[in-house]
C-alpha cells in the first residue's frame, strides 16, 4: 500500500480519498461536465473534455482524489509531480493540482476550497515538496479570488498560454 493510498482528510461532512478504479467513471465525467457547465468549452465533445474522461490512463502516473459528501462523490482533483506527462507548470519541489472540478450542484459550497487545503495537507507529506502549485483561467475570477484568500501568489512569469489557442492561464503557488 502507498501514503497515497492511506491519506485521507475530512472535515464537517466532506472527505477525501484516493479515487478507486471504479471511481474513474464518474471522475471523469464529473470533471467534463463540471467544465462544460462553467462555460469554458463550447460543445461537451471538446477534445480537452475528452481528455479529461481518460481518467485510468492519468491515474497510472498521478494521484487522483474524489470528494465525498453524504457518500457521493461530488468533487474530484488529480496531483502531479514534475516529470509526469500531466504536469504542465509543475517544478521539481512543487505538487501541481490539475483537474479540479466541483458537481455544478455543490459548486459554491466549499468543496473546492475543501480540496485545495487538503492538497496542501497532502504536499506537507510529500518529502521534497516546497510548494503546491496551479493554474486557472485569466478571466475566472472566483476561482483566484479563493486561491487568493487561501495564500496561494500569483507568478506572472509563470503564466502561459495553451498551444494552437488563445486561452491564457495564470499560475499560483502556495508555498508551505
């Protein structure tokens, strides 16, 4: 058994556990939709949304985490180490976290606040990691406003915009 397959964090009626083979589905369904339903793709066949249904391929090189509340999963994330083909911004003392997504029906209840502290309590674990780092959309304000709130600073020379569009994304650290 891996640390990974032992961490857990709860608080209030919300934990969190490494997502399980038969969770891969609905992650990646979650997170497609979750997408899709924030306005930031427009058609649910999106090849990026397609992507991120590919949930068993990911979890072979990183760590995937649902949310649970009540028993249902109603939030996913994926952590990633530099060196993983998922890494897109992560350094080599940095845990990266890609794919968070919140069910559009818990959204604004502090599920998404509720995973990014416990990715930090899960990079506090990891021996090497200084720092968790992400990155959002430029224009997603209530997404940096709780990355913000919660201590992560913005590196505009991090920053980077995704190949062949003009999606610009910004990227935040927290360092622990």
């Amino acid at each position: 058994m891996t640390d990974s397959q032992t961490f857990s964090f709860s608080t209030g009626d919300l934990s969190i556990e490494l997502a399980a083979p038969e969770h891969y589905q609905r992650v990646g369904e979650l997170t497609a939709e979750s997408y899709f339903a924030a306005g930031h793709f427009d058609s649910p066949d999106n090849q990026y949304l397609q992507f991120v249904r590919k949930v068993e391929e990911r979890a072979a090189q990183t760590e995937i985490y649902v949310v649970r509340r009540a028993g249902e999963i109603i939030g996913s994330m994926t952590l990633i180490r530099a060196g993983s083909e998922y890494a897109d911004i992560a350094r080599e003392d940095e845990l990266e976290i890609r794919m968070l997504s919140v069910d559009p029906a818990a959204q604004r209840s502090g599920v998404g606040r509720f995973m990014v502290q416990a990715s930090i309590e899960r990079a506090r674990l990891l021996p090497g990691i200084n720092a968790v780092s992400l990155t959002t959309g430029s224009s997603w304000k209530t997404a940096r406003s709780l990355y913000e709130s919660m201590g992560f600073t913005h590196f505009p020379e991090r920053d980077w915009v995704v190949p062949n569009t003009e999606i610009k994304l910004v990227v935040y650290a927290y360092s622990l």
